[in-house]
C-alpha cells in the first residue's frame, strides 16, 4: 500500500474511486446503492466536489476489498496538497524588484513556486544586488543554490 501510496498521494481519492470502479466496470449509482449511499454523494464525490468522509470510505473499502484506511489516507494527503498550495501563494517582496528585470512579464501572473527556476535565474542573470538577496531571502539560501549550481551543470 505505501508504494502505491507514494505515488498517488496529493489526489482526490474521488478520481481514485473513479478509475477503481471504471477497472471493475461498476457502475456509480448501482454502487452507491450497493453500500447504501445516495449516487448523487458518490458522484460528488468522484467529481472531487466533496470530501471522502470516513463511515462512507470504510462501506466503499469494505465493498471493493480495499485495505482499511486507505481512501483516508487519501484523503488526508490531498488536503495536505491543498493547504501547501495555499501557503505557496506568498510573494517576494515585489518592491525590492525592479520591474526591468522582468520587463516581459506581470509580476502579479508569476506562480512564484512552480516557475521559481526561471525566476531565479533571472533575477541571478539580470539583478542587482537587493534583488538577489529579496530572492534568496524569500527562497532560501539551498535553494538557490541548488538551483543555479544545476544550471551551470546542464
């Protein structure tokens, strides 16, 4: 299970339910039924609208000879995904960059995570000093480093 774990986590366990029935060639609604659930709740479900909540996982893991506990864990590890994806929306400090540096793209559009190679290597390309250091700062030192000791080596 943690192997398979390891790969999956950070998904709705709604999307792995889907591909499970879908492999089993289950129908929703019959199913929902079959565990005594509304098909409207499982589809929601599926549909990642709503949250796996525990009588209901164990009734699903129960019927489809699931390990107990495993679409919790799901669960729980996409609400993990999701929080880090809220707390990752924090910013440099935009006052400390010169727009110049970025004179070809809204620095209110940058996902400072997911593009924070490219940004990096701009900043250490183009920038001056505070730059670089609100850059580090806001990345950390190992970061950073990391990051442009992998350019040089490309």
């Amino acid at each position: 299970m943690k192997k398979q774990l390891d790969i999956i986590k950070g998904i709705h366990p709604g999307i792995f339910l889907e591909r499970e029935l879908k492999k089993r060639k289950l129908a929703k609604s019959r199913f929902a039924l079959s565990v005594h659930e509304y098909p409207q709740t499982l589809v929601s479900i599926t549909k990642g609208k709503r949250s796996m909540n525990t009588p209901l996982a164990l009734k699903i893991e129960n019927a489809l000879g699931l390990d107990e506990g495993y679409l919790m864990v799901l669960q729980v590890y996409y609400d993990i995904a999701q929080e880090k994806r809220k707390q990752h929306t924090a910013k440099p400090d935009l006052t400390k960059l010169r727009r110049v540096v970025f004179w070809d793209t809204d620095m209110n559009m940058i996902d400072w995570e997911k593009q924070k190679s490219a940004v990096i290597n701009r900043v250490f390309e183009r920038g001056n000093a505070q730059e670089k250091k609100e850059i580090t700062r806001f990345y950390g030192q190992e970061t950073v480093n990391a990051l442009l000791k992998s350019k040089d080596h490309a």
